[in-house]
C-alpha cells in the first residue's frame, strides 16, 4: 500500500508530550512507534515544522527509500545523502572535510569485516559537531527498522548535542539494532489510533467530493479496529476509487453496490506481513478468510486439504496471531483482524471457494465421526451446513441437523437456521418431515433475518416440486425472499407462485403488487390508475391494484389464503418443542391438523402476557403485505386488539409509507428481526430517518436503494416519494422534481405521491396550487377507498393555506377531514384537533395536537405545525423556536425561509440555531455547496428563493469569518473540512 501523506489531525496529546520531551538542551532520542500507516510520518513532518519555527536546523533522513536498499546497514550512505542536499544552508567551515570522510568509510564497509568501528565513530562525531557548531540541529529519522543498525548514527548524533526524532514500525522484525536503538533511547513513544470522528473526517477530506454517509458506514463495519489507522483508510478509499467502486450519483459520492464488501488493498502492511511468513501462512490466511473463522478442533482436516503439516499449521497460524493479521477469540476461534482484510485474503485464495472448501472440511469430519466420534458435533454441523449440496448427508447426519436444530431453536437461532437449512437439501419434497422442517426453517428465518437461506428451497422446488400441502409454505418463502432482495426469482415456476393472485384478495398478484408487474413470460398487465389525476381511482384500487392503501375488502370478509402458512408454521414448529411465543403447537401433519390450524388463522386468538397469537399476528401480516390496512384493523379487533392504540397507528403509517419491516415488527414482535441491509432494510432507514429529522441519513438509504441491484419495487418508490419532501423542504426542486417523475403512479401509493405533490407545491412557494391539489384529490381518494394517510395529507394542506392565509381553502380542508372516520383512527383525531385549532384560531386545541404529533415522532410534521400555530399564537416565540430548531436539524433551507417570514411577520426576534458560535448556518452550508456545483451568486439566489444581494452579503460575512478570499477557495475548504458545519 502506498504511503499516503496527510495533515496531522487528532494528535494534539502526541504533539504536546513531544514537545515536552525535545523542550531540554543537549542532545535527545526520541523513538516514536507504530503500526505501518498510523501517521509516523506526518507527525514527524509536523515535528519537523515546529522545530524550524523553534530556529532548529531540521536534517531530515529518510532510510529504506535510497538505491542502497539493503547493502547501507548502517545508513551511512542516507546520512551522506541528507546532509549533501542540504550543504548549502548547513555552511558550516569544515564540513566538505567532515562529510568526506564519513563517505569514505561508506565506501569502504564493504571491505570491513569487523563492523562498526572506532573510525566510523570518529568521523560521525566529526560530521555532527561540525553540523551543529552553531546552532542546534534536529535529526528526524523516517523508519528507522529499514536497516539493520540505526542506533551508531543516531546515538553519535545524539552525543554531538542534537535533537533526534526517530520512527519505526510496529511489529518490524525486531533485530539487535532495533533493540538497541529502543534501548538506548530517552524516551519511547507509541503512536495510538486516531479517534472515529477524526480518521472519517480525514476520509472526507481525502473523498474531494461529497462523501455519501454510506460510505462512511461501510468503511466502518469493514474495516473495524484498522478505522483509526489513517493509512489504512485512506488507502482503502484510493483502492475503493480505482476499482470503480465509487461513483457519483445525485451530488455525492456513493458505493456503486453497498452490498459488496469492502476491501483491504491488495498491498496493504498486515497482507505483506503475512506474506512474508511464506506460503503456508498466506494459505492459512485464505482459509480461515473463506471459512469466516477457524475452530481449532477443524485443524487437522484442513491441514490435510492444504496439503500441509498440521504442526506446520500449527505453528503458521500462531505466527499470524503474532503478527497481527489474525485473532483468537475467548473461546480459541480464530478470526481475520477485520473483514476487509478477510475479503482481500478470500479474494486472493483463489483454489477454492468458501462452500467448497467448507464441503471438503465437512467431508473429513463427517469421516472422522463414522470411524471414531470424538468430533464436536457443532463444528461437524456448522461445515455441513456451509458446505452446501457437495456434502453427501446420511439419514443419521440429517437426524443429527434435525435434532441438534430443534434443541439451538431458542438460544442460537443463527445456528439451527443453518442446520435446518442443510437437513432439508436431503429430505423428500413429498414427504411430512420436509413440509415441518420448511416451516421451521420459515419461522427461523423471520427471527434471524437469513433470507438467502430460502434460494435452495425454491430452487428445488422448481426442479423436484414439493408436496401439494407444502405449496403455500413455498409460496410464502418466495414472497419473503422477494420482499427482502428486492429481486425476482430466475425460475419460472417459482415466478409463477408470485404471479398467483392473493387468495381471498381479488385478482392482484404479488408480483404486480411489489414489482408492479407479472413476472412469468408473456405478462398481463392491468393499467395503473395516474396518482396525480387519479382519474377512475375506484375502478383502478379495486381491480388493477387490488387491496391498495386502504381499499376495503367485502363488507365481512376475514383475510384467508396463502398468509396462513405463518399460522400453520408456528403448528408445525411445535413438535413437542416450545415455540418462540413459550407455548406447546402441535405438529400438523394430517388433514384436520390443517384445517385446525387455518381456523385458528382466522379467528386469530390472542396469546397470552399481551402477544397477539400465531394465527392473528399471520392475518395481520397477510393484510399488511398485500397491502390491506382496512383487514388489518379487523384483524387487529378481532383478535383482542385495543383501537384506537399507539401500535395500531403506528401500524397504519407504516402500512401507508410501505414500511414492511416496521409492519413486520409491530405484527410479529420479538420473532421479528429488523433487517440491517437489503431493500427492507434500507428503507425501512429511509423511514425512520426522514421521521427523525435526520434526512442526511436517510436520503443516504435512498441512494443505496437506488444503487443497489434490486429492481424497482414497492420501497424503492415510496423511498423516491420521502426523497421529493425532503429536497423540496432543502430547496433542491429540480432534484425534487426529477424523484417525482421517476416514482410510480400506482394507486396503492396515491396518498403518498399527492402528499409529497402537495409539499413540493409548497416549498416552491405557490401555495396556493398546493391546495388545490388537496382539494382535487381528497374527495377522489375517499371515494376511491384510499383513506389510510388521507387526514395526513389534508393536515399538510391545511397548514400550507393557514400559512398563505387562504382562510376559505382551510375551511374546505377541515371540512373534508370532518368527513373521516375518527373513532378507531389515532393519526385522524390528531389531524382533526390540529385543522380545527388552526381554521378556529384555538392555541389549545393546537397544542395538544402537536403533543399528539411530538409523541408519534413525526417531526417533519411537527415542524410544519408550528410554523403554522406560529401565525396566530399569542405568543410565537416558542412555536418559532421549535420550528427554527427542526428546520436546522433538517437543513430545510425553504422552511428556514418560511420561519423568517413568520418571524418579521409577528415583529419576535429571529430564534438562532444553538451549538458551536463557529458553526455555518444552513443558509451559509446551502451557499457553500451550491458553489461547489458550479452556480453564480444569481442562480443560487433564485435556488435558494433569496436575493442576489442577500447571496452576495452572505458571501462577504463567510470571507470575514473563515479568512478565504474567494468563492473557489471557500469551496475547496468545505472539500477538505476545514470549516465548521453544523451539527445534525
């Protein structure tokens, strides 16, 4: 890995110690030391700078890097050469002579045989007192391990009265020089890791671009304790460059495929470490990468698949712990130091893959156990299970992963999903024990969220079939696998599972529902309903979108059809065995087990301590994907649920934003696990981030979405809908209108694009048709059906027209919210008590509206509610103080502007964002960056709805405060993190 130079940053306690240490006259050894790419260098550069400002002559020596190479054991020759560059303003008398003779006996060394001696010495002396007769001199020595014997020349630079400032590597092969030059030393010092904050802003600085916050994660999770190794960032950020990982999308600088795991370079300090231990070190390195950890018991097997000694082994893995490239865990599993560097090292173990060679270790243990036993019986089971179909599996092997899944059910989830995993590649598809051991394998993969696990069993589904009673567990693994990679399957048969309507839900498939079409060849499609228009919405929800946001189903109808399979896995998880929710379920393997179950499904009993039962939470998740909030809420009473209640509302707004794994989580529970990555779990952080006021992470998700390779689904369009709020409240409206465009005009997303129209109409400042929109579309969509989220996007309405003092559309919104059922409808009585505090003019009713708000964590919405309450308030400062402070957190340059309005508007004092006195405003971040796109003061202004004159006076007091002199120069230093932001 190439050394890269960077400015100090984060080394203020290194600085000061050595400070400290060099204050005293005479001469001085300083060794500082630390792991290759720690920033040794740069802080001796700045060591460097200080001293010269202190009046010191500063003799840099730079050793490894000259011709010599190997042959100057002593750095004679790199002394040689410092000092010659440097003749000039040394102009001591004497020191042609001096240097000469050091030359001399460089010359000659090659002819001694006795080493270091007395002449050598002398003339060293000679060279330094000479050098520093005048003045005091400084003697900074980069990687002084680079040669056999540093301590002569330093400790002879030392005795003349120098300073001696010297480097070398951390884990360096440590020979007697080195030791004696550690020994001989007046002080050692150990260069720590950088803090995160302080190596992620050195990321940023060395990005030259917008750095995409993903980036800034990924970096993170792969590169692990190697973060604060600044060499080792910056490095990976370079091989991350040049591999044509990251590219530029929408302004910032993302990864092209977040999923791909990140990557140490391939010439990085712990590879060449590893190298040098020779060949059986490197290969141990790519198996343990490939395996994802080695237990010790595994040893001998791979030691015969390598082809080596198992002492030789042995012996290669301890040196790898020592060297630093490896680690052992507590209980003796042994690990890569971070999973970049496991992914560099598999990338380079090219003769096998991880499977394979999991197969091959899977194969000897399973021998091994035949013969003897006296194998761990988890380790023999984590191989097999990893090494994929290669692995020949007995009826014992299988019984062994059955039995050994059922009893890991509860305390390693993980483990028993890959078991059941495995035992069900070699279980008949016709026969009982697959159909419970799928449903297993079903429920276990909702709990750990391994929904790649579900691949094998399609596939074989569609090569073998299955039984006729296991379709629906089929079915519902396809969807489940859909749902979270965002990608369709290849095989046809199981594309046509996905192609079958909803049974019980008229004719829309889940195809066309998440992928918005058929999957199967010659598809048939059924026109979408425009969103903006809405012309024919009733026809269209009910037939070409078929449950959408909100669409009743027939007076009385219970959801039936595929989703009971949950309710029959939970039955056939049993078994005899606890189920998750602590109860007995009996195993279904009979017609009427069947039908007993599918009747629980939909009279959907509660279970107990206040968790809903396997059959009601099964309902609830079958109406939410597919898209029926209306079935939910049956559901959800039917099955002892109070209503109205904080989860059934949050289950509502997760519905209407297509928040399937918030859905998830409120219907299943602790069963559920939130997914981290994939389409769900990506958005769900575009949710959770645009609720939270933190919209530079949640517009990161949206990128990732965008850049992942999942096709356009369901999320991907509600995402592109949060994304036109939250770059109409920045005052990015060309971009606003540009995520529009690219979102669907389904039905079953009409609320939600005629809401993010409505705001987008807003903050370009036309009021007016923002209502109007409302106006058009509120009737259309309740008598469409399409009433979930409907008081929401009439609430945002009615805020907009108090706002532009349109007292008539304001009382026709109201009207329209009236027209809502309130009862059962949490997000409705709160939208009804805030239009009716703001048509009336009441700061009570008002208030407790926005409590109502602030408590569901909407506080987007709450910053439009004050702005609002603010116009007519007694007392505006507070409501003006919260919006102020929401519209910072957000960086909503079009609502700050708004607050201004009120602000002069009520004749208050402008409330200021609190934090650093130093930070930028948003205004001033805004100006900034669209700089940085190449805009005049001119288009900035007409960006940001300001005047030319107010960009300009903005400009002038940003030059006062930050000391750049021009607009280029006031760009360059936000590149590179030189100026303050402020806090998010």
């Amino acid at each position: 890995m190439a050394r890269t130079r960077a400015a100090v940053r984060g080394r203020d306690q290194e600085l000061t110690a050595l400070r400290t240490a060099l204050a005293p006259d005479g001469g001085r050894l300083i060794v500082l030391t630390g792991p290759a790419g720690i920033g040794r260098t740069a802080l001796l550069d700045r060591v460097a700078r200080l001293l010269a400002a202190d009046g010191a002559r500063v003799l840099p020596l730079r050793l490894g890097t000259g011709p010599d190479g190997g042959g100057d054991p002593y750095a004679l020759a790199a002394l040689v050469r410092a000092v010659r560059e440097r003749f000039e303003q040394l102009q001591e008398s004497g020191l042609s002579e001096a240097l000469s003779a050091v030359a001399q006996l460089r010359d000659a060394r090659g002819r001694e045989r006795g080493g270091w001696t007395p002449a050598v010495v002398a003339a060293l002396d000679g060279l330094f007192e000479t050098v520093g007769r005048r003045e005091r001199v400084a003697l900074l020595v980069d990687d002084a391990h680079a040669v056999a014997e540093p301590a002569p020349v330093l400790s002879a630079a030392r005795r003349a009265g120098c300073l001696v400032v010297a480097t070398c590597e951390e884990g360096a092969e440590r020979g007697p020089g080195l030791a004696e030059l550690l020994t001989d030393a007046d002080r050692v010092m150990t260069i720590g890791p950088l803090a995160d904050d302080v190596a992620l802003s050195l990321v940023r600085r060395a990005a030259g671009a917008r750095l995409d916050e993903s980036v800034v994660t990924a970096l993170r999770t792969a590169l692990g304790p190697l973060l604060g190794n600044p060499g080792t960032v910056l490095g990976t950020l370079d091989a991350l460059r040049r591999s044509g990982r990251l590219v530029t999308f929408e302004g910032r600088l993302c990864l092209s495929d977040p999923a791909e795991p990140v990557a140490l370079p391939a010439d990085h300090p712990l590879l060449r470490r590893a190298s040098a231990l020779g060949g059986t070190a490197v290969r141990l390195l790519g198996a343990v990468a490939l395996l994802d950890g080695l237990d010790l018991d595994a040893l001998p097997p791979l030691a015969d698949i390598l082809e080596a000694d198992p002492v030789d082994c042995g012996r290669g893995l301890d040196l790898l712990i020592e060297a630093g490239v490896l680690t052992a865990g507590p209980d003796g599993r042994i690990s890569c130091r971070c999973p970049a560097l496991a992914a560099t090292a598999a990338g380079r173990f090219r003769a096998r893959r991880g499977t394979a060679l999991h197969a091959a270790l899977a194969e000897r243990l399973l021998a091994g156990h035949r013969r003897s036993g006296g194998v761990d019986p988890v380790v023999l089971a984590d191989h097999v299970a990893r090494g994929g179909a290669t692995v020949t599996l007995d009826d014992d092997t299988v019984r062994l992963l059955l039995t050994m899944g059922a009893a890991a059910e509860q305390e390693e989830p993980e483990r028993a999903t890959l078991w059941y995993s495995a035992a069900l590649r070699r279980l008949p598809p016709t026969g009982p024990e697959h159909a419970r051991t799928l449903c297993r394998l079903l429920l276990l993969v909702v709990r750990t969220g391994r929904y790649e696990l579900l691949r094998e069993p399609l596939t074989r589904y569609a090569e073998h079939g299955c039984a006729e009673e296991s379709v629906d567990e089929i079915r519902l693994a396809a969807i489940l696998l859909a749902l979270h990679s965002g990608v369709p399957p290849a095989e046809r048969a199981v594309r046509e599972l996905l192609d079958a309507p909803f049974p019980g839900r008229g004719p829309t498939a889940f195809s066309e529902w998440w992928f918005d079409r058929r999957l199967a060849p010659d598809p048939r499609r059924h026109p979408a309903t425009d969103g903006d228009t809405l012309a024919g919405a009733g026809a269209g929800a009910g037939a070409g979108a078929g449950a959408g946001v909100g669409v009743d189903t027939q007076a009385g109808a219970e959801p039936r059809g595929w989703a009971e399979v949950t309710a029959e896995a939970g039955a056939l998880a049993g078994d005899g065995a606890e189920t998750p929710a602590g109860g007995k379920a009996s195993v279904g393997g009979g017609a009427g087990d069947r039908a007993g179950a599918r009747a629980g499904a939909r009279n959907g009993t509660a279970a107990g301590d206040g968790a809903r039962g396997g059959a009601g939470r099964s309902d609830l998740l079958s109406a939410a994907l597919c898209g029926d909030v209306a079935a939910c809420e049956r559901v959800w009473r039917s099955s002892g649920g109070a209503a109205p209640s904080p989860e059934l509302d949050r289950l509502r707004q997760a519905a209407l934003v297509a928040d399937m794994a918030d859905v998830a989580r409120l219907v299943i529970g602790a069963d559920y696990r939130v997914p981290e990555t994939g389409v769900l779990g990506a958005y769900h952080r575009v949710v959770r981030g645009y609720a939270d006021a933190d919209w530079t992470r949640a517009m990161s998700a949206v990128r990732e979405l965008e850049l992942s390779p999942a096709e356009d689904t369901l999320a991907r369009h509600a995402a592109r809908l949060l994304a036109v709020d939250m770059c109409a409240a920045r005052g990015e409206f060309g971009q606003a209108a540009r995520w529009l465009t690219a979102a669907t005009r389904a039905p079953r997303l009409a609320v939600l694009r005629t809401w993010a129209r409505v705001g987008l109409a807003a903050r370009k400042g036309d009021d007016g048709q923002a209502v109007r929109v409302a106006l058009l579309a509120g009737p259309r969509l309740r008598r469409a059906g399409l009433r979930t989220g409907l008081s929401i996007l009439l609430s945002r309405a009615l805020r907009i027209a108090v706002l532009g003092d349109d007292h008539e559309g304001a009382a026709e919104l109201l009207a329209e919210i009236e027209l809502l059922p309130h009862e059962h409808h949490v997000d409705a009585q709160e939208s009804l008590l805030l239009a009716r505090g703001l048509v009336h003019r009441d700061p009570e009713c008002a208030r407790e509206a926005t409590d109502l708000i602030r408590e569901r964590g909407d506080l987007p919405a709450l910053m439009e509610s004050c702005l609002a309450v603010a116009r007519f308030a007694p007392d505006p400062r507070p409501w003006l103080r919260e919006a102020h402070a929401l519209a910072t957190r957000c960086g909503a340059a079009a609502l700050l502007e708004r607050v201004r309005e009120v602000t002069r508007e009520r004749g208050v004092p402008a409330p200021r964002a609190r934090g650093r006195r130093d930070a930028l405003a948003v205004t001033e971040q805004r100006i900034i960056e669209l700089i940085g796109e190449g805009l005049t003061n001119r288009q900035i202004a007409l960006r940001l709805r300001l005047s030319e004159k107010t960009v300009e006076n903005y400009l002038t007091r940003l030059f006062a405060r930050t000391g750049c002199r021009s607009r280029v120069e006031l760009a360059a230093a936000s590149l590179t993190g030189r100026l303050a932001r402020t806090p998010t």
